[in-house]
C-alpha cells in the first residue's frame, strides 16, 4: 500500500473511531457542546471549512482514481481471460484489481464517512442548543409555577383575612347602629327640649300681650263712658244755661 493509501486508510479508521464515540449514549449533547466549546476549537474554526473542502476535494480525486483503476484492471482481466495469457500475468492482473477496489472502497468510505461527520458534529451543535433552551424554559415555567402559587396562597390570605374582616364588621355593626341610634335620640331629644321652650316663651308672649289687649280693652270701655258721661254733662249744662 503506498503512503497515500495508507494515510486515506487512516484517516478512514480516525472518522469511525469518532463517529464510535460520537454515538455513546452516555455522553450527552451537552458535554460534546462543552468540548466543542474549548478555546482551541475556536482558532482552528477559522480554518475549519477550507480544511473541510480541500479534504472533501483530495477524496473525490482519490475515489476518481481508484474508479479508473477498477475499470482498467478490469477491462484487462476481461481480456486476459479471453486471450489465455500466462497464470502469473493473470495473477499480478487480479492483484492489482483487488488493490484497486481496495483503495476504492477506501476512499468511498472515507468521503461517506467524512460527510457523515460534519453531519452529526452540526447536529449535535444544535441538539445541545436545543437542550440547552429547554433546560432554560424548564427553569422559567418552575419559577412561573412557584411565582404563581405565592400569588395563590398570598390571594388565598387575602381573601381570609377579608373574611374576618367582614365578620368582624358584621358583629360590630348592632353596636354601631346602637350607638347611632342613642346619638339621634338625644339630638332629637334636644330639639325637642328647645322647641319645649320656645312654645313657652311664645305662650308666656302670648298671655302678656292677650292681658295688655284687655287691659286696653277696658281702658277703651272706661273712656267711652267717661266721654259719654262728659257728653252727658255739657248738654245738661248747655239746657241750663239757654233756659
């Protein structure tokens, strides 16, 4: 096998042990995130797509060549076989037909596998991206849910508290009304006490000016008969005095 071959052929063995350890259940997007995430990674990121392409580019010539090969070895063992040629002749042809599907199985492998890889490292990028959203809405409904059962108890004790409040209300309402009661009993009390007075003021008024009406009454009676009796007098004298 020349060098070439034998660094395809390890570069094939490299692909299947990481894809190998990409698949262990036990290591989780998250931890590969974690490793993908070294510093180191980030450099080399910048030259991780030229690397990507130009391997991608030396498999496809590597397979086109090992295509060529299978056909040439081929089409020659096809013609050893009808021309009868010697066994040793017809042994080095086999020989290089099998080297030639060895090599092109090898760098179709390696091309698959190779793709296969950049594949499965992106998917599991976003995976982990996935995983890590999740985690972080996981932890926002928990603390969503525990917000909203502070918001129930504290309502649940408000509405206690609003409960006792109303019996409490409701026992010191008859003493409120009571005490609201007395209180307009004794203001109307009080008015009735002063109108009480102000009707005996008014009567006492009343009474004086009733007895000043008949004291004038019979003053009036009095000068009507003194005026009478004066009348009386003057015409006697007046008879007199013509006779």
């Amino acid at each position: 096998m020349t060098f070439q071959w034998t660094a395809v052929a390890a570069f094939l063995y490299a692909e299947i042990v990481i894809l190998l350890l990409l698949c262990i259940p036990i290591i989780s997007p998250l931890r590969w995130q974690k490793v993908f995430g070294i510093p180191i990674w980030s450099k080399i990121t910048n030259y991780w797509n030229k690397a990507f392409l130009t391997i991608i580019v030396l498999l496809i010539v590597l397979f086109l060549d090992a295509v060529r090969e299978v056909r040439k070895y081929s089409n020659m063992h096809l013609s050893e076989k009808t021309t009868h040629a010697p066994p040793n002749a017809f042994d080095h042809i086999q020989m290089k037909l099998f080297r030639s599907q060895r090599n092109l199985y090898i760098s179709g492998f390696s091309l698959f596998l190779w793709l296969i890889l950049r594949r499965m490292a992106s998917l599991i990028t976003l995976l982990a991206k996935e995983m890590g959203a999740q985690a972080t809405l996981e932890m926002q409904i928990a603390d969503t849910s525990e917000a909203a059962k502070k918001c129930l108890e504290e309502n649940e004790k408000i509405q206690q508290t609003l409960k006792e409040k109303k019996k409490c209300s409701s026992a010191d309402m008859p003493n409120k009304t009571s005490e609201k009661l007395k209180q307009e009993v004794e203001n109307l009390k009080e008015e009735l006490n002063e109108k009480n007075c102000a009707l005996k003021k008014s009567t006492h008024e009343m009474n004086a000016v009733k007895k000043q009406c008949e004291d004038l009454q019979k003053e009036y009676d009095n000068l009507t008969k003194e005026h009478k009796r004066m009348q009386g007098s003057s015409s006697e004298t007046c008879n007199k005095k013509t006779l």
